[in-house]
C-alpha cells in the first residue's frame, strides 16, 4: 500500500488529498498489529474515502420504528417518513438536499398551526384584560419532519428552509452548517463525518490524551472477514467499527456508546456495498438503529441509495438554491445582517460570494440596534401578531432539533499550547 503523504477535513466534500497519492484497497488483512494496524485502518479509509471527488448521488431516507432488530434490518417499520436527498460533490462544490414527504409535511405544518393558534388563545384568555404578553413568554410544538438544502462553496455556505421563509448565510468566520445524512456518515458520524473510522484512529494517535486507540483483532460480520477497533475519550464515549479490508474499508457495523453504563446510543449496518471504478467503494444501502438498548420501539432509519454517478463530474450549474420572494437571507452575526428578496432568486455557488457583499453593504447602512429594555413592551395588536409568527418559526426548528434528537457525544477539547 503507498503512502498518504496528509490528509486533511474540509466541509465541502468531507476529506480531501493535500499530498500525496492515494492507495486502492488491499486484498489481505494487514499482518501488523497494534498501532501498525491502527495506522493501515486510517490509511486505508481515507483511500477510499477521498477518492471520491465527485458524486453526484440520489438516494432516500426512511424514518420510523421498529419492534424489534430483525424487523428494523427488514424494513418492517411503523409509520414510516420518506425523504428524498440529493448530494452533489465537485471537489470543493457541495449541494446537499434532504425533503420530507411533501404530503406529511403539509399534514403536519396545518397541525401545528392549529396548535399554535390554541395556545395563543389560551394565553390570551390568561392574560385577561392585563396589557398582554410580555417579551420571553412563548411555547414550542412539534411536526414530523423538514426540508434541510445546503449549498457550500468558497468557504462559504447558504442553508434554506422554505418552511420559515428564512436561510442563513455562514461565511468564513462563522460555524458551517452539519451534513451528517448522507450514505457515508448515515447519521451517526457526526457533521461532515467529524467521526468516521478513519478521523477517530488519527485523533487517538496523536497520543494527547483525549481519545485512545486499540486494534481488537478481526471478527466475521454476516460472514464477511473485518478488522475491528475500538476508540475512547476521556469522558468514556466509546466508538467501535468492523471495516472490510477487500472493499474500501467501509465499516459493515459501526456503534457508539456513552458513559457512565456504556448504554449503545447508535448503531450502524451497512447491507450493501457498490464496487466502483479505480477500486473504490461506496456503500449503497444501511440501516441505523438509535438507542438500540431502550425498549421497543426502536427509533430506525434506512438509507439506500437509487442513483449513482462518481466518474463524470456534475456540471457547475447543478449547484444551486432557489430562494422564493419574501426569504430572508441572513449571515449569523446579529443586527442588520440580513436582506429580504424583493424576487424569486437562484443562488449558484458562483454566486455566494456576492451574496454577502450585499448584505454587508446593507449593515453598513443601517444604524446598529439599540439595546433591548429591560422591560419590552408588551405584546398587543401587530406584536400580538408577531408572536404568531415567531411560533411558526420555532415549529420548524424544533422539528429539527426532534429529527436529530439523540445525546451526542461531548468531545474533548484540544489542549492548548504552551
């Protein structure tokens, strides 16, 4: 196996070759053990894994519950959501997309709307003939699911929600967006596979005490010859994977546990593997399991994938947004960062860079707002209103928060340097 010179993350596309070149996938399990096999599992991850520079991928998302393990593998769920992704990479171009079933979604945002006017009323009849709702008071409800758009490009990357009429704009100074649905991270692998296989062994090696590395030998899983390791950190969150060494490295079952009782709070199985060009592999259908441990049901979600394109690249003008008239666009650093479309716009990653020159143009003109009183005015005609809205907003959000609601993992902080 050759040598890679570095490896490096990067947001766009999830890990990128800086030097040197990469290495196929062996046909025999490595005869080193212990820190030589910890290094030829990297190594041979990230092989296969940076090779894919560009994808152009369709694939699905079921979200449901099972009764037991063996129906989840089945894909015998109960109340099953579809979702739809697309995920497009052109070495440092990026468009991710993830839409719910049209049909539940609109069942499930005329539902919260319901709700959020019955609380509204309720708050009213409360308040009684007192001025109104003072500012901080507010309340939360739930739908099924949301629509996620992602597009990155140029360190820079515009997120949309069509359901709040809002996307945020984060450029270099301010915290990316997480992709974690995608057929590689599967939901389990944190934002942009910040805890693949291949990231975990190397964050062991640096040897700085917050994570710690063992290779556990090999072991079959469904029949099929894997190395398997196992990774720590200090706080006792423990990550295991069984990776096949004749096919990219690509884990056949990956897990996590948390402190203090090791409680399994993840598991995936990756059912089927696509052999591609230049001996790369891309694994084409999986099924996740949260909380595994809980009694029934099981929370479960199922990837498979339906289109395929890793050879040709996808032509630059597949990567955009479209952002209805009345969206507003906002970078995160507060005050009047943010436009409002007067139109409907196409947003190309050509196109982001401009993008937040003018709405930085638009904060140098506004005066910055003054600060909050201590004691806002209270809520009454078109505040009242606001509220309303305000609550609408808090619908998708929650739902986000609801869709990939699970203890993660508290990750160790670099020590700093002396």
């Amino acid at each position: 196996m050759r040598p890679i010179a570095a490896v490096r993350f990067a947001s766009m596309v999830g890990l990128v070759l800086v030097a040197g070149p990469g290495a196929s996938a062996e046909k025999q399990a490595p005869k080193p053990v212990g820190e030589d096999a910890l290094g030829y599992m990297a190594e041979g991850y990230f092989s296969n894994r940076v090779a894919f520079s560009h994808v152009r991928c369709r694939f699905r998302v079921i979200r449901g519950t099972a009764a037991t393990v063996q129906d989840a593998m089945e894909g015998k769920l109960k109340d099953p959501i579809r979702f739809d992704g697309l995920w497009l990479v052109r070495e440092d171009k990026m468009l991710f997309q993830l839409k719910c079933d049209p049909v539940v979604l609109k069942r499930g945002l005329e539902q919260a709307r319901i709700e959020v006017q019955e609380k509204l009323s309720k708050m009213r009849k409360e308040a009684g003939p007192s001025p109104g709702l003072r500012g901080g008071e507010g309340f939360s409800v739930t739908v099924p699911c949301a629509n996620q758009e992602v597009l990155k490009f140029g360190g820079r990357a515009l997120s949309h929600s069509a359901e709040i009429a809002g996307a945020n704009l984060f450029v270099e100074d301010t915290p990316p967006p997480e992709i974690r649905e995608t057929p590689f991270g599967m939901n389990v692998m944190g934002p942009d596979e910040a805890h693949s296989p291949g990231s975990l062994i190397q964050k062991a090696m640096k040897k700085n005490g917050l994570f710690t590395a063992r290779f556990e030998g090999t072991d079959k899983v469904r029949g099929v010859e894997t190395l398997v390791a196992g990774v720590e950190d200090k706080v006792g969150n423990r990550w295991k994977f069984y990776l096949d060494p004749r096919r990219g490295f690509v884990p056949l079952l990956y897990w996590m546990s948390i402190p203090p009782a090791g409680k399994k709070l993840q598991q995936a199985d990756v059912l089927e593997i696509r052999a591609c060009s230049q001996g790369r592999w891309f694994p084409l259908r999986s099924v996740v399991i949260h909380d595994s441990d809980d009694p029934p049901p099981l929370r479960v979600e199922r990837y498979e994938v339906v289109e395929l394109e890793v050879d040709a690249p996808p032509p630059d003008d597949q990567f955009f947004l479209d952002l209805p008239a009345g969206t507003q666009v906002s970078v995160p650093k507060g005050g009047s960062w943010f436009i409002t479309l007067t139109h409907a716009e196409r947003v190309g990653a050509q196109d982001l860079q401009a993008l937040e020159e003018r709405i930085a143009r638009r904060a140098e003109l506004l005066d910055e707002p003054k600060p909050l009183a201590e004691q806002p005015a209270p809520f009454t005609g078109f505040r009242l209103a606001m509220v309303v809205v305000g609550a609408i907003v808090l619908v998708v959000l929650v739902a986000v928060s609801v869709l990939s609601s699970r203890r993660k993992p508290v990750e160790p902080a670099e020590p700093s340097k002396a």
